[in-house]
C-alpha cells in the first residue's frame, strides 16, 4: 500500500513512526527459540498528525511563518527598490542642480544688466539736465563745433562705454579739437564742472547697482537653497531604512525564532505519536507498524488505534 503524505515532517514523521514501531515490538516480546510469522500494521500518518491535538497549533505557526517569509521577501524587493531609487535621484538631482545653477547665474545676470541700464539712462537724463543747464549759464561761443566738443568730452568722462565706442568718441573728440583750439580751455572747464556736479550722481547709481545685485543673488540663492531642502526631504524618505547587514540580521533572527517554535511543537507532536505507537503495538502484538507497507501478505490499518490514544 503506497501513499503520498503532504504535510509538513510526513517524511521525517514517517521515519520515526517507523523505529519507534520497531524498537518498542521487539523490546517487549524476546525472541522465540522458533522462527515466527511477522505480524505487520500500518497506519494513515498524514491522518495521524493531522489528528493530533497540538497540529492546529502548529499549523498556526507555519501559517505564520509562511506569512513572515513572504513580507520578507517584499521587504527585499522594496529594500532594493528604495535603494536603487535613491541612486538614481542622487544622479538627476546633480545634473538638474547644475542646469539649476547656470540658469540662475544667468537670470541675475540678466536682472543685473537690466538695473545698470536703468541707472545709466537716469545719469543720462542727469547729464542732459546739466548740459542745457550750462548752456543757459555758459557765454556762447561763436565756433559750432565747440558745443560738440563739450557733448563729447562729457560723454568720455561721465557715461559707461565700451572700449570700441570710447576709442571712436576719442578720435573724434580729437578730430574737433584740432580745428578749435581757441576753444579747448572753455569746454574743458565746462566738461569739469558737470563731471563734478554727476560725480554723486554716478557714485549713488554704483551704489545702488551694487546692493540690486547682491539682493537678487541672494534671493536666488534662496531659490537654490529651497530647491535643494526639498530634495533632500524626498531623498530622506528613500534612505529611511536600516543597514543592509541590520536589516537582514533582524530578518534571519525572527525567521529562526519562528522556526524553532515549529521545530519544538513538531518534536513534541512526534514524540507523541512515537509513544502512542509503541503503545498501540505492544497491545495487539505487531512486530512492527509502517507508514508506507509495500510487503507481502497482509498488514492491519491501526490509524485510529494511534489516533483514540492521542485524544
């Protein structure tokens, strides 16, 4: 008679049933001066434990068990998955901070030139004010390029240019003052005297060209900073998790302890059924009880023999 037992330990159950059989039917009936016939039983053991009255117990616990391995192995895969995610993010986030960095050097740049421009066109109305100011104040001379002369001389000392415009307001600055010459010492004190009166002037527009630009760099390195606090927020969520060698110390530690907790309601359960078969054999006289009886000649079922003692 062949069977198939699918519970947990059939195999090492099976095994056992079988010695203890063995050992307790010849322990207790000496041998005969005359050979004998075997008398074999068998017994259901898959029915046997699973009749047992701590098996729902340890069912229970292989439930748990079985439960306890499967949120293990979505932890791993989460584990690894907040892991590879926290790469990741670290790799975008450097080259997103870098793109960040260079866009916000050019938008203060940009905001920047945009104040200086506004600053030189008020030192620009500043200057017109002066110069028709000097010339109501100014005795007027009679040669036209003189007022030329003036503009000129007062555009190199008191406007911001560049080195292709100054080099070509020079020479032609120079050009005039060749063929004025009578009329360079009045338009140099001229020149002078409104460079003077926008010296506070330019001085203040520094002032404030400086202080704009300081306040928006710091606003954007506000921007930055802001950015990066959020970032590091969402980051802190991915690195929430202890250390790999932690981690799975504690895994293998819990997983241990649940199965020594089968491993002793197990042992108990056999030891059990052991001694019931022992019981069972040295009663009604079997030589030995199998689990799985294949021999020639027939066999007696005690299942519920072993089974009305586990009660």
């Amino acid at each position: 008679m062949k069977r198939i037992y699918a519970a947990a330990g059939a195999a090492v159950l099976m095994a056992c049933l079988v010695a203890g059989g063995w050992f307790f039917s010849h322990r207790s009936h000496p041998a005969p001066s005359t050979a004998a016939t075997p008398v074999y039983a068998y017994a259901d053991l898959e029915h046997v434990v699973m009749s047992h009255p701590r098996y729902s117990e340890y069912h229970h616990l292989e439930l748990e068990y079985n439960a306890m391995v499967a949120q293990y192995q979505f932890e791993q895969w989460n584990y690894s998955q907040k892991a590879a995610a926290e790469g990741r993010s670290v790799q975008n986030f450097a080259a997103a901070d870098a793109a960040g960095s260079a866009a916000l050097d050019q938008e203060l740049q940009a905001k920047v030139a945009l104040k200086q421009n506004e600053l030189n066109n008020r030192l620009k109305q500043r200057y017109d004010s002066l110069v028709q100011e000097k010339k109501t104040t100014t005795p007027v001379i009679s040669q036209a390029d003189t007022l030329k002369i003036v503009n000129l001389q007062l555009k190199l000392k008191t406007l911001s240019l560049s080195k292709e415009e100054r080099a070509a307001t020079e020479e032609q600055l120079q050009a005039l003052l060749k063929g004025s010459q009578a009329d360079v010492q009045v338009t140099t004190r001229t020149a002078d005297e409104i460079a003077a009166l926008m010296a506070p002037a330019k001085a203040q527009a520094k002032k404030e060209l400086d202080d704009y630009a300081q306040q928006v760099k710091k606003d954007l390195e506000g921007r930055k900073a802001d950015s990066q606090q959020v970032f590091q927020q969402q980051l802190g969520v991915l690195q929430d998790r202890p250390e790999p060698a932690v981690w799975n110390k504690e895994w293998k530690d819990k997983l241990d302890a649940k199965e020594k907790e089968m491993k002793d309601v197990k042992d108990a359960i056999m030891a059990d059924i052991r001694d019931k078969a022992a019981d069972v054999a040295q009663e009604q006289g079997y030589d030995m009880i199998f689990s799985n009886y294949e021999g020639i000649g027939t066999a007696t079922d005690v299942t519920d023999d072993i089974i009305a003692k586990l009660a």
